[in-house]
C-alpha cells in the first residue's frame, strides 16, 4: 500500500486527527493484512483495548475503515480506499486461512454485484472464502 498522510486522511473524513486516531490508523495502514482488534493490541502497546476499540467504532461510523467477519466469526478490520463517503466501492472478497488463522484481501475479485430489494441500505459486505493460505499449504506439502 501506498505510503499515505494519516492526518490529512482523518480530516479528509471529517474527523479530528488526535494522537490515538492517528496510531491506530497508521497501524491498520502499515499491515499488509487486515486486523483485528487482538492483532491491534499487539500491535500497540501503549494503548488499552476499549482506547482502540472507541476510535474503531469512531471509524466505522465515518467510513474510514470497513470490518468484515473473518473465518471464526471475529471482527477484521482494513482501512476504507475511497474518498469522504464510502458506498462500498472498494468492498471485496477475503480469504480465510484456517491453519494460521489469517485473513487475505483479495482485491482484484469484485463482488458480485448485490442488487438487493427496495429499501434495504447495506452498511457492510461480508464475503469470506475459507482455505489454506500458499504458506501453510508449502507447510502441508
Ligand atoms: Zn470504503
Ligand atoms: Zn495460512
Ligand atoms: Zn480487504
């Protein structure tokens, strides 16, 4: 991913760039993979659970990232790739590996194109395909 301005990001989403925002961003943009809130915590270690779990919801609500369920039913968490409002343009497709339990973007699969009834609003697509990732399978033979 590209190297990205997280504080001009949070303001172009219309949210003030404090210090926790601003970390917990970077590290959503730092990792190759989606996270969820586990991995954050690892990943940061100055900030407590319900810290990070406050600016996530606050990301949520201002689609600044998107959360998808992963294999085990876990909240995943990847930044939003579009601009201010988001209409799940950038949704796509995850991989599941269950041996080592890591979720993959599969970016270049579009989804299928979700034509729903009059009157339902999607806020979220969860689209999952469980497996073995090619590390694991090297593992397996
Ligand atoms: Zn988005
Ligand atoms: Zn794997
Ligand atoms: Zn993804």
């Amino acid at each position: 991913m590209e190297p990205i301005d997280i504080t001009a990001r949070l303001e172009q989403k219309g949210v003030k760039p404090t210090p926790n925002r601003i970390l917990v961003l970077k590290a959503l943009h730092t990792a190759t993979k989606p996270m969820s809130l586990a991995d954050l915590e690892e990943a940061l270690l100055s900030l407590d659970k319900s810290s990070i779990f406050r600016v996530l919801t606050l990301f949520l609500e201002h689609d600044i990232v998107h959360s998808f369920e992963d294999g085990r039913g876990v909240l995943n968490y990847e930044p939003c790739t579009s601009e201010g409002q988001c209409d799940l343009a950038d949704a796509h497709i995850h991989f599941y590996c269950e041996a080592c339990k890591r979720s993959f973007c599969m970016a270049d699969i579009p989804l299928p194109n979700l034509s729903l009834a009059e009157g339902f609003t999607p806020h979220s697509v969860s689209f999952v395909i469980k497996g073995e990732c090619p590390d694991c399978r090297k593992k397996h033979g």
